[in-house]
C-alpha cells in the first residue's frame, strides 16, 4: 500500500503532466502552426502520426509504474511473527507453550508429563526445525557469496537485486527506483516500459518543439503584417499568440532535456545490467563492494542485457554473482566506466 505522501506527489506529477500535455495540445489547434496546417490540408500521414504518438505516450505513462515485481509475500503473516516470537524467547522457555500439559481431575502431575515419550521428543524436535526457520545474524565477516537479508518489514528472505520500498511498503524484484511521476516503483518486469516510455517521450517532446518553432515563426508573420497595416500593436513580438509559443519552446526544451538525459542514463543501466539503486550506492551494498569499478557481475553482454530487459516475459529470475576472483581476471578496457572516469 503506498503511503499518502507518495500519493500525494503522484497526484501533482500527473497533475502537471496532464497540464503540459492537454495545454500544449489545445495551443497547437489554436494557433497557427504545422500541425494545424496539416488538419486543414487534411495532410492524414503527419497529423495522424503525432496524434498516435501523443496518445501512445499517454498510454505508456499510466502503465509504466505497474507491476514492478513485488516480492510475494507469505502466505500467513502471523506465522512470520510466531517465528520470529520463539527466536527471541528461546532461553526463556517458552518453547514449553508448545506442548500443553494435561492434568487429572485432582491436578496431579500424569506420568506423561513427568516422562516425555518419543512423540513429545519428536514434537520438540520439529519445534527446533521451526526456530531455524527464523532469520539469523548476520557474520560479521567477509564470507564470500553474501548473506542474503532478511526484511523484517515484509518477512521474507530479500533475493540479490531486490531492496524494500519504503514507500510503496514492499520488496521490489531487480529494484531501481520509486518514481513518482509514474506512480510507482521501477524494477524487473516494468524496466522495459519505464525506458520506452522515455524513449518515445523524448520523441513527442522534440516533435512538440519542432511545431511550436513553426508556430513561433507563423506569429511573428502574422503580427509583422498587422504592425505594417497599422491594425495591429507596435511590436510582433507583443501578440498573445507569439508569447504562447516562446513559453511553450522553453517548457518543451527542459522537458525533453530532461526525459532525454534521463532515457540515456537508463540506456547504460540497460546495456551494462545494473540498476540506478546499484549505481548509486555500489560501495555500500553488500554484494556488490567486493567488485572492482568497471566490472558488473550480472552483465549477459550488450545483445544478452537486451535481451534480458525486453524479453524476460514476466519472469523473474535468480540471480548469481560470479566469484570475485573472475572479476580480477584482465578483460578489455570499458570505455563507459573505468578507474579513470564513469560516463554518469
């Protein structure tokens, strides 16, 4: 369940998505531009072909934030904390609730229960099978593969690649981040579409700018016109319309600036198999600060992280880390990331 702050920044990223997107739309068939040209020279290729575009995009940005890849959860979150109960009261006896004694009528003690029979030591048995169910402490030690971790939030034992959202209050399968404009957290099964969504954002927004340009042209003509007929104001560049356009390119500038850079950075992500959340905090987690810079252990190779990333099926997978002495081995040099410089 997302907590309400998320959702109340989700509320306001699509708030101001929906804005950009509807005003920028009404403005191009307001004004005159390329794209209204091309309504009224009935020009079907080109209007058709951005309107599709534009309704894609819309399409992408609701769907990209479902279905991350929550980790499941267990079945019986009460039998979680029993476990976890008898593992921290052990010493105290408490394993003796387990086994309720009887008594007679008198409440005399039986010999049953001043003599344990086998099915009492078997009992006692399976109840230590139970207590090791329970998460245990880590060492403290370099021990080569690392523990997994064991999230007490959502009991269960946290795969490698998988970190515990807390805002979206569960584990989260390849974790890369919680993105708030998509309403939900990126990870192994929706990577895919986060990327094309940026992908094809990045395109619309280039698109948007190109026919805001020729609407910027179109009302600086116009306004030149009425200023040389003496029915208009002093200067072209005072109409309503051409102060649409100049707002318009410098919102569409930053936004595709942004959308772009952003699509890049995940491209590398994509391409090198590693997440944001491991990019960021490499030196800090625990399976991965053993390796040295420029080396990524879950790498498949360029055509094999393709692969992994959009032809996955809506399968998650068990990864592996290579051992550390195959990270040291001499390999080619890594033009993105290397001891002298990283490109992000």
């Amino acid at each position: 369940m997302v907590k309400q702050e998320s959702r109340d920044a989700i509320f306001g990223a699509r708030l101001f998505y929906n804005g950009i997107m509807i005003s920028t739309l009404g403005i191009f068939l307001y004004y005159d531009n390329d794209l209204q040209k091309s309504i009224l020279n009935f020009n079907f290729p080109y209007f058709l072909s951005f309107l599709g575009l534009y309704g894609f995009c819309y399409y992408l940005f609701y769907i990209s934030g479902e279905n991350p890849g929550f980790v499941e959860l267990p079945q019986s979150e009460g039998k979680g904390h029993i476990e976890l109960a008898i593992s921290q009261t052990e010493q105290d006896g408490i394993e003796s609730l387990l086994q309720p004694q009887s008594s007679d009528s008198s409440g005399e003690e039986t010999l049953q229960q001043r003599r344990p029979t086998q099915d009492q030591n078997s009992d006692k048995e399976n109840n230590n099978q139970v207590l090791d169910i329970a998460p245990k402490k880590k060492n403290k030690g370099d021990s080569w593969p690392p523990e997994l971790r064991y999230c007490e939030e959502c009991k269960v034992t946290q795969p490698y690649r998988t970190k515990h959202c807390d805002l979206c209050e569960r584990c989260v399968h390849k974790f890369d981040h919680h993105c708030f404009w998509v309403g939900g957290c990126v990870g192994e099964l929706n990577h895919r579409k986060f990327w094309i969504f940026l992908f094809f954002q990045t395109v619309l927004e280039i698109w948007a700018y190109l026919i805001a340009d020729s609407g910027v042209d179109a009302s600086y003509l116009k306004g030149a016109q009425k200023v040389h007929s003496g029915t208009g104001r002093k200067s072209p560049y005072t109409s309503t319309e051409y102060g649409a356009f100049t707002v318009l390119l410098v919102i569409l500038f930053l936004a595709g600036l942004f959308t772009g850079i952003l699509g890049g950075f995940h491209t590398f992500l994509i391409l090198t198999n590693q997440t944001t959340w491991e990019y960021a905090k490499k030196d800090k987690i625990t399976y991965l600060k053993g390796y040295p810079r420029g080396f990524y252990p879950f790498s498949k190779g360029i055509w094999g992280n393709i692969k992994l990333i959009f032809l996955h099926k809506n399968r998650l997978r068990n990864w592996e880390l290579p051992p550390l002495d195959y990270s040291r081995q001499k390999k080619g040099f890594n033009w993105c990331e290397n001891e002298y410089w990283t490109c992000c």
